[in-house]
C-alpha cells in the first residue's frame, strides 16, 4: 500500500478497522512493527491502550502528514491521532494484533482461540484439520453442555485460527482444567479433539505450543488474558514483504479443496473491495 510515493499500511488498517468495530470492541490493539532485521510490539500493557474506534480519527489530512515524521507534524494531530501514529509508524510493514482477553493476568475469559499451527504441513492439510476440529467440538456433548458459544473461522494469511466467542464468560481455572494441554491434561476436551482428528483425518495432530515438523499442532495458550491474537483483516508479513491476508472463511468454504488457492491469490486490494461481505462472517 503507497501514499505519495511512502509505504503506509495505515492507509489500509484505517479502511478495515470501520469493519471491526464489533469484533474488536473493548480489546486493545497491539502491532507489531517490523523492521530490516528484528520487529518489536507496541501493546496496552505497556503503551496508553489503542482500540478500534481510535483509528476512526485518521482522515485525508493525517495521512498527507506521514511524508514527515511525527515531531514535524505532532501539534497538527489530534491527540488520538498521535496515539494511531505510534502505534502505525509510517513506512513500515506492520502487522495487526490485539490482546485476546485483555491485558494482564487471569481477568475473565470471553472468547477460546485455538491456533492451528502447521509448519512443515500443507495448508491443505490445515483445512482439513480446522474443518475436523469444527466437528469434532459440534458433536462432543460434554463440552456443549458445559459451553454456549458461536464459532469463527480465520484465514491468518497462512493457516487457520478458530475461534469460540462464548455466551457466558469462563475463568483462567475452567481454561486450564479443560482447554489447555499437558501430560497431567489427557482428559481436558482439545487433547481428545487431537486424537479424534489424528484417527479421523490420518494427519498426525497434537496439542501443544511448540511448533512441530511432525504434527500439526492446536494450540490454545494465547487464550488467556495477557495474549495476543491476530486481528481479521491484518496482513501477514514474513521475510519482509506481504505475503497474504487474514480473513474470515465460512463453514462450508472449508469443505471446498479448491479453497486454499483463493485465498493464497489474496492481496489487500481485493479484501478492500470485498470488505463488506468478509466481515459478515465476524
């Protein structure tokens, strides 16, 4: 994304962020802003706090001051905007996160996230997983009687992250007695999802947090408060350059084997363009 002549993803973010503010109200933003050869994050846990409805102040005239660095411009800002400013430098390729369940340590739990960590595995493959996993949580009738919830499905730009937004808040005991992981958790519901999709799909599926060549890992640890997710719509850098989007995928597109390819031809461009109907899936 280009303004007169300087890379400015704000330009972007500000045009997404009119589509979030449901899906994003009360959680604070964090970035993380890449640079040649190391990135760093600006959070609300150690930054005044950022939220959706803050970027709504960026307009035409902001955006022309970027060619010049805030200290030039910083008395033409408004405050908000000054804030939005450090939170997006300009020329620089960021990606958009926000903190799950809030900042800061074992405050109520609102919505589960599990990351569908792939690795060395095909996106396919991921598909296949997210879709098994989705099945897998519809049917076991343990966990729906304990939860209400309603299920939202994203693209990250390279794999799958699923998301339970529930009716009822939980606390960090009930996450950790039945959606986390470990040796002493082999009864919690995501380590028997992991076996059942393993069983099912014949790809070897584990939970976990470290990353593995061997498995495909669901990773539920960036639920609790103090963690970061992904925000829809945020570009996914690698390498220093854009190489897909995040979006939201429906139910049935992850039934489509064709899927995979639409969304690897992604460009922020064409999410732009498609903007309204994407975020009827949030």
């Amino acid at each position: 994304m280009h303004l007169y002549g300087t890379l400015d993803v704000l330009i972007y973010y500000s045009k997404i962020s009119k589509e979030l503010g449901k899906f994003l109200r009360s959680k604070k933003i964090a970035t993380k802003i890449h640079l040649p050869r190391f990135f760093f994050l600006k959070r609300g846990s150690k930054e005044p706090p950022l939220y959706i409805q803050d970027m709504w102040c960026v307009d035409e005239r902001m955006l022309k001051l970027r060619g010049k660095h805030l200290k030039e411009v910083k008395q033409e800002l408004s405050e908000k905007q000054r804030l939005v400013w450090d939170y997006f430098p300009p020329r620089k390729l960021i990606d958009f996160f926000y903190a799950t369940n809030d900042e800061g340590r074992g405050k109520a739990i609102e919505r589960v996230f599990i990351d569908i960590d792939r690795k060395k595995h095909s996106a396919d493959e991921a598909r296949k997983v997210a879709f098994a996993l989705i099945d897998e949580i519809k049917k076991d009738k343990e966990f729906n009687r304990k939860l209400k919830y309603r299920i939202v499905v994203l693209w990250t730009g390279n794999s799958f992250h699923v998301y339970l937004l529930l009716k009822k808040k939980i606390n960090l005991e009930f996450y950790n007695k039945h959606l986390s992981y470990g040796e002493k958790r082999q009864d919690s519901f995501i380590m028997k999802w992991a076996f059942e999709i393993s069983q099912k799909t014949k790809i070897p599926v584990s939970a976990g947090h470290e990353k593995s060549k061997k498995f495909i890992i669901l990773d539920s640890s960036n639920t609790p408060s103090g963690k970061l997710a992904r925000a829809p719509f945020s570009l996914h850098i690698s390498n220093n350059k854009i190489d897909g989007v995040c979006i939201p995928v429906s139910l049935n597109e992850l039934k489509d084997k064709a899927l995979i390819a639409r969304l690897d031809a992604l460009t922020p461009e064409k999410v732009l363009k498609n903007l309204n109907a994407y975020s009827k899936l949030l």
